[in-house]
C-alpha cells in the first residue's frame, strides 16, 4: 500500500465507522464486515476477495494508534485535492512544497499554527515531527515509520487432532489443547462425530503486525461407548427382554443418556432386534433435537432344567404347526 493510497482511501468508510470511532468500535467494524466477506463464504469471487483485502488494510492502520494519527494527519494536509509525493512536484503529482501551500497559503514561511489550529488542523510542529522523526525537516523523504506497502497478513491456518469421550461428543466440552507450543482452549460443540472436522476461527498461528489470527481445523476422534452409539442426533442402544416379555409384552424402563429413565412398551409378539422410537429423547444440539432408538434383543437361556425345561418343551409341541421358516427354501431359489 502506497503513500499515495493513505490520501486516495477512506479507511473509515472502508468499515463504515466515524472518524471519532473508538477502538472497540473500529474492531467490531472490522469483524463484522470481515466476517461478511471472508473468501470462506464467498469462494472464486473476486470482488469479495478484493473487498475483504480492503478491509484488512483500512484495519491494519486504523487499529494502530501511531499509524492512525499519521493518516488522519495526511489526510487532513491531502483534504484540499493536493496529490502527496516523496520527491519534487511533478506530472505525476505535487510535491511537499504544494501541500503546505495549499494549507498554508502560497508556500512562504507562515505562522506557527496553521489557521483553524485546535479545531482539526495540525500543527507545524507536529507535522515536522511526523516527517522527519525529529522535528528539524522533512528526513527520508516520507512520514516516520510510513513504511506499510500493504495490509498485514492474516495469521497462518493450522490443524490438530484431539481423541474426545463419546460423552463429551454428545454433550459438548471445552477442551485445552497444545498446538505449536501454544495452549488453546476450544468449545467443541453437542452432538460432534468421529471425524469430523470443525473449523476455531481466530485460533490459529497470530498474524503479523497485529494482523488477525488464523484458524485452527480440528480433527475429531470420538471413542466408543459400551451402551450408546449415535447416527446423527439420534441415540441408540439395545436392551434385552427375556423370550416371555417377547411373547406377552412389557413396559421397560430404559437409561436416558443425561439421567433418569423413560418407559418404553414392548408389543405381544415383538421378534428380536426390533427397534422402538422415543421421540425427543436423543441429543439435544443448537439445531435440532433427537429421538431414542431401543432395540431389543431377546436373551436366551443357555441352560435349563425342571419345570423349566417342561415349559418350553409343552410350547414346542403346542406351537408344532408354525413354521418360522415357511417360505424360506422358495424364495431363496428365485
């Protein structure tokens, strides 16, 4: 960004701030509008591209008091149409000798104070001070510490891979993680997969100059658990019943996953690996709710003896013309 780039941009309008903005006003500004345009939402754009690299620039400057005052200082010396070069006037612009002219009338040994000083005009002194560093001329041909070609970079994205409870997958945590040697604490939010990927803005490496930070893209790896699973926001688990709750039908009191317990009946007749919904009952995220699924697993005995035994053998007979694998051998042939 050029010198002549300080008088030609408005930075304020850039962010659509006042000139008397406060620095809180002037970074919330800058959010918002970066925010607005970042590439990450408007991809292959090349006016969004252009318009979020304006942003950081008029931020970059805007955001540093020393460098704010030096532009508010040019802008006001440049305010009258007369163009800022470090050399000699020229085709290509004016040189310093119209600028104070243009402020101070004709280009001769003025008074000390521009007129209008203390109501927004600069004071020679300051002015002096501002070019040269020392107050004694104009020095290196340019404002002390006018050195900006362009906007600092954003900091650089980098990724991690972080092993959460499946608890802490469905719920939501905080985590506090290394990450180049810094610590980062992240808000993992409810209802997170294995593998997923989610995106901390401004938690990546910082950016330079004061720039802002880059992102942190965070790999999930989410453990098992040995009752729950999800498929979404939907909680799953399976709950044996035994063959005569199958046959008769029940009312269980099934787990909820963050406490307390909910009744769910078993149908006359329900085969194993059936699965019942309970709605509203699985996890609870920013965007949706999800159901309980119960399936059910009808548990066998493996040993059984006595009126046991007789029991089941009075059924076998009593059931002997059904016939669980009617049809079986003829589909399996077609």
């Amino acid at each position: 960004m050029s010198q002549q780039d300080w008088l030609d941009k408005d930075f304020y309008a850039v962010l659509g701030v006042s000139k008397d903005a406060d620095e809180k006003q002037i970074k919330k500004a800058y959010r918002t509008q970066a925010r607005k345009y970042h590439p990450d939402h408007h991809p292959d754009d090349a006016k969004a591209e252009e318009r979020f690299k304006e942003i950081g620039e008029a931020y970059s400057v805007l955001n540093d008091p020393e460098q704010r005052q030096q532009y508010d200082a040019l802008r006001a010396m440049g305010s009258g149409g007369a163009r800022f070069s470090a050399g000699q006037g020229g085709p290509g612009g004016a040189g310093f000798e119209d600028i104070f002219s243009s402020m101070f009338g004709g280009g001769q040994a003025g008074p000390r104070t521009a007129p209008g000083a203390g109501a927004g005009n600069p004071d020679i002194d300051d002015l002096l001070k501002m070019f040269s560093g020392q107050g004694g001329g104009f020095g290196g041909g340019g404002p002390a510490g006018f050195t900006p070609n362009r906007a600092p970079a954003k900091g650089a994205d980098t990724s991690a891979r972080t092993r959460i409870s499946f608890r802490d997958a469905a719920l939501g945590t905080d985590l506090k993680l290394t990450v180049d040697g810094r610590t980062v604490t992240a808000r993992v939010p409810a209802g997170v997969h294995d593998g997923q990927k989610i995106r901390l803005r401004g938690k990546g490496r910082p950016g330079p100059g004061g720039a802002p930070a880059g992102d942190l893209l965070l790999t999930l790896e989410v453990g098992k658990h040995s009752v729950w699973s999800a498929d979404g926001t939907h909680l799953k688990l399976t709950v044996p019943i035994s063959f005569d709750e199958a046959v008769l039908g029940t009312t269980l009191s099934v787990p909820l996953f963050d406490g307390g317990t909910v009744s769910v009946k078993v149908p006359p007749g329900t085969p194993s690996g059936r699965t019942l919904r309970v709605r509203g009952k699985g996890l609870v995220t920013s965007k949706k709710t999800g159901d309980l699924h119960v399936t059910v697993e009808v548990a066998v005995p493996t040993h059984v003896e006595g009126a046991a035994k007789q029991a089941v053998e009075d059924l076998r007979t009593a059931l002997a013309e059904e016939d669980p694998r009617a049809g079986l051998a003829e589909a399996a042939a077609r």
